[in-house]
C-alpha cells in the first residue's frame, strides 16, 4: 500500500489516506461488533470444558487449564441426548416431508393451473399469514385432545401435511412463476399431466426454493418450544428443547453444585445447537439464497 | 370445455391437503376460539357462555394483563426499532467493498441461525451476576454490573439486549437489497456531484426502503409473540417484570385451565397485531416503491 502512495501525485495521495483511514475505521467497527456477537459462543465452548473450580473463579480465564472432555461424557450421561435427538429428528423430518409436497402441490395449482377461485383463494392463503398461531391454539388443542394425540408426536406433525404455512406457499409459488411458462406447454403437448409437469419439470427446476423451504423448516422445528412444551408430556417424547428445560430444572433441584450444572447445560445447548450451525455451513448458499427470496422479492 | 373442466377438478385435488388443513386447522379453530373467548371454560365441563365478561374482566379489573400488554409493547418498541437500526447499519458498511465479506457476513448471520432453548440457556449464563462474562469483562473497568435477569429493574432490558444478537438476520436482506442498487443510479448521482452522503441519502436509502418495511414489520408481529425467552430465561419473573403477552396467556390456559379466558387473550393478540400492521402500512409513505424494478425482481 505504502509503494503505492508514494508514486501518485499529492491529491491523488491525500484522498487515498482518507481513504485508508476510513477503511481502517470501517473494519474497526466490523471487528468490534463481529467480537461482541461471537463472545458469547466462545464463551459457551470455554465453560463447556471447564473444571468446576474454574467456571466461576474471577477474574475469568478464557483458557482453561485443562480440556475436560469428560464434561461431554459426564453430560450425556445424565441428559438423554440419543432419545431427544431421535425425538427431534423424526418430528422435523416428518413435518419438512409433509410440508414441501402439501405447500409445493398448492403452489404449483396456484401458479401454474386455470380454475376459477385461483385469485380468491390465493388471496385466502395470503390473509392466513396474519392471523398468529396463538388464536387457533386452544380449540387445536382441544381437538387434539378429543382425539386422544396428547403425547404423541400427532399435533406436530400432522397440520403440517396439510399444507399450514401460508408464507411456504406463497414462496414457492413465487418461484414456480417464474420457469418459463413454454417449458409447461412443451411438456404439455408431449402428453404429460399437470402432476407429470409439476413432478419431473417444476419439482427439479425448483431445488433452491425447495431448499429454503426445507432449511426454514427445519431451524423452526428444530427450536420450537411452545408446541413440544404443550403437546409432549412423557420425558421419553421430549425433543431436545424441552429436555434441555427439565434437565435444567432437575439439574437445580437435584442438589448439584451449580459450577457443575453450568458445564454440563453448556454442553448440552451446544450440541443442541451443533446440527443448527453445521448446517449453515453446509447450506450456507441456499441460507442466504433463501433469506433474500423471502426478504428482498416477498 | 371438458378439458377446463378436467383442470379445475385436477386444481382442486392439488389444493385438497391444504383445503383439508385450512377447515380444520384453521376455520374450525377460528369458530371456536370465537366462541370460547365468550365463555367460562375449564376443558373439564362444557363452556358456559358469559357474553363480554372475559373481555371486561382483561381490562377491568386484570392488572397483570394490563402489565403484560405494557412490557410486550416497551419490549417491542425498543427491541424493534434498534435491531433495524443497527442491522442496516452493519449492512451498510459490509456494502463499502471490504474485504473478506463472505467471512463477515458469516459472522455477522451464525447468531440468527440458532435460537430457542439452547440459546435462553447459553444467555442465563452469560449474563449470570457471578460467573457471567459480561460481569466479569466489566469487573475488568472496574464496574460491579447489575445481576441483569434476576434484577427487575433490569430484567426486561436485559432480554432486550440479547434479542440485538440477531441484528444479522436482517442485515443479510438489508445487504442483499443494497447489492440489488443498478449502478447507474449512483452514477447519475456522481454526475451531479453527489457525494458519499448524497449518493446514500438519495440512492441507498430510498432503494432499500420496502427492504426495511419488511423486517419492520415482521420483527414487529415477531415481537408480540415472545414466548421462549420469557419462558425459559426469566419465567416472566422477578416480580413479573418479563411477563410477556403470550406467557400471560399460556399461564392462563395451561396453568390455571382458564381456556375462555385465554381465547380471549389470543383475540385480543390478533387485534393489536392486526392494529400495528394497518398502522405500519398506514405510515408507509417513506417506503419507495419503483414499479419497473418490482416487475424485473422475480
């Protein structure tokens, strides 16, 4: 940089140290707040294999003396992990499955095939957006209820093969709109049914829409509380989210030193975060894909 | 003839799981919660009805609703407000051509992708009054910082401090839209000698304008249904200082079998979000909206 500034003329040269220097300053603040935002998941992996002496010894130590890894082994020990984990793993598999054939199904009807209520009734899917999930609640659980589903996995996964998720819809369809419509005429005078276009036209031109959806999806599921906490009462159908709260709840009761606890939990949050991160950085092209389709075209 | 006809019968069978879904995951519960937020209700014995009562009951003589109703909405005015802000800031200066933008729009978005249990967990101990790393940084300058979460004069400014970790969910539209600026504009701007101020003022800014009413809004609707947070982290507590709207009401039918009473809640919820909504859409006009570049997006 320096070699460079010293072969150009003098305003040439002022305005590029102005330029330095606001850069310097940019990367500053980038710093700056990109620190504040990782602290605390370094934090988390820090105390995660600390010892108990040290968790909360003051003043801090970011290194610990130490790896204890045995805080994984001692945590999995006494958190049911591999039976929450399956928990979760089956319900949000079960509702991504359910939820891309009956929200894809819709969008392809809405985007691609004439009847008469095409309007009307996407105007209806549209104004379901609004209304929050609060206000069908009870009378949903009440049903569910009556039905005998309490504590089974049923009322999470159920609603959602029938195409609940307005905005899935809606996205979707917005992106079926826009493969080119001779593609569906070609196929059409090829003799294929809507089903043969919208299965082996629509479905393969549609992946990244398609992924969104199914990433979306999954972190909703993946982290939901309110409906788990409602519907799933047994410890052996808890999802990872309402293990970790009983396990927090059990850890304090249980007459555990807190040092321990704090380890422990953290280790716990951390895998339950885990596959969240990994696969963000495995999809991290559809993530940001996705948010922009949703954010920037919606 | 017959092969419109043939398509709209084969429109509505693409439609079927989510009319199926729309009856009786979303009608029905509708009719119903209706119903029920005008009766006494326990689950137990059928709903008695009561006419406005419960209604009457929330805004007469409910003091704890009133105070729920309070904390979502000083929760929503200053979480909302400054998660924009500060998102659109950071995407602003990750639009200056810095480098390594991949490595700082991964950083700036890995918060937003994980959430729920986990994360409350991981936030009691950040902000844990003794072991915490945020006492024990400002212990460092010398400062006894407050016990955060167990404090009620600072509980529920705590929480709003947590909830700035997801400024880069916004951020990541906030940046894509700025990308999506045509270049031509800001060369127009600098052929009228715009500099960076105006080429900001009078490009950036009024280009990503229905970005920003976008996540204006949805981070708005998002804030009224807090639940996780209040729930896992304070339980609403100390003092019922965190007693967020949705957590009121999940007490009221979860934990006290009031289920008229909390159907009631949720319309009530329906009604002020439905209320911010039009009010946002109403004081839209500084949104730009450039119909040509409505049509070009997908």
């Amino acid at each position: 940089m320096s070699t460079q500034l010293q072969s150009l003329p003098a305003w040439r040269q002022r305005r590029s140290v102005h330029m330095v220097m606001t850069h310097t300053l940019y990367y500053l603040i980038l710093a700056t707040v990109g620190t504040m935002l990782m602290v605390p998941f370094l934090w988390m992996v820090v105390s995660s294999v600390k010892a108990e002496h040290e968790i909360f010894s003051i003043p801090t130590t970011w290194i610990p003396e130490r790896i204890r890894w045995e805080n994984y082994t001692h945590a999995l020990e006494s958190f049911p992990f591999f039976r929450s984990l399956l928990n979760t793993l089956f319900i949000t598999v079960s509702v991504i499955v359910g939820r891309l054939l009956s929200t894809s199904l819709a969008a392809y009807a809405f985007a691609r095939m004439r009847f008469r209520l095409r309007t009307p009734l996407f105007v209806l899917v549209l104004s379901t957006l609004m209304i929050p999930y609060h206000v069908t609640l009870i009378p949903t659980y009440i049903l569910f209820t009556r039905l005998g589903w309490i504590d089974t996995f049923l009322p999470l996964i159920v609603p959602n093969w029938l195409g609940l998720g307005a905005f899935y819809i809606f996205l979707l369809r917005q992106f079926f709109m826009t493969v080119p419509s001779e593609m569906n005429d070609a196929a059409r005078i090829d003799g294929c049914s809507h089903f043969g276009i919208f299965a082996r036209v629509i479905l393969p031109l549609s992946i990244p829409a398609l992924a969104t959806v199914t990433i979306f999806t999954f972190l909703e599921q993946w982290n939901d509380f309110l409906a788990p906490i409602i519907y799933l009462n047994s410890p052996d159908k808890h999802t990872l989210a309402i293990a970790i709260q009983f396990y927090r709840q059990s850890a304090s009761g249980a007459g555990w030193g807190p040092v321990r606890t704090w380890a422990h939990l953290m280790v716990v949050s951390l895998l339950t975060m885990a596959p969240c991160l990994l696969l963000f950085f495995f999809a991290q092209r559809y993530f940001i894909q996705g948010v922009v389709i949703s954010g920037v075209k919606g | 003839m017959s092969m419109r006809l043939r398509e709209e019968l084969e429109a509505y069978l693409f439609l079927l799981p989510w009319i199926l879904g729309f009856l009786i995951f979303l009608v029905g519960p509708l009719a119903a919660s209706l119903y029920f937020s005008l009766a006494d209700y326990n689950i137990l014995q059928p709903p008695k009805l009561v006419g406005l009562a419960n209604y009457q009951t929330m805004f007469a003589d409910d003091p704890l609703f009133l105070k729920s109703l309070r904390i979502t909405a000083i929760y929503t005015f200053a979480s909302v407000p400054l998660i924009v802000t500060l998102g659109y800031l950071v995407a602003l200066l990750l639009n200056q051509k810095v480098r390594g933008l991949a490595v700082w729009r991964t950083i700036f978005y890995l918060p937003a992708v994980v959430s729920g249990v986990a994360v409350a967990v991981m936030w009691v101990w950040v902000f844990d009054p003794d072991g915490g790393i945020v006492n024990n940084l400002l212990r460092l300058v010398g400062i006894e910082g407050p016990a955060w979460f167990t404090d009620p004069d600072w509980a529920l400014t705590t929480l709003i401090l947590t909830s700035l970790w997801g400024i880069g969910g916004g951020m990541v539209v906030y940046l894509a839209g700025m990308q999506g600026v045509p270049t031509h504009l800001y060369e127009a701007c600098e052929l009228d000698g715009g500099g960076t101020w105006n080429r900001f003022r009078h490009v950036t800014l009024p280009m990503t304008t229905p970005v920003i009413f976008f996540n204006l809004l949805i981070g708005i609707i998002g804030s009224w249904q807090v639940f996780t947070n209040a729930f896992v982290i304070t339980n609403g507590g100390p003092a019922n200082a965190t007693l967020f709207y949705v957590l009121f009401l999940y007490r009221q039918g979860w934990k006290y079998h009031k289920m008229g009473y909390a159907s009631a809640l949720a319309w009530v919820l329906f009604f002020i979000i439905l209320i911010f909504t039009i009010v946002v859409f109403k004081t839209s006009g500084w949104v730009y909206y450039e119909s040509d570049q409505a049509d070009q997006s997908k």
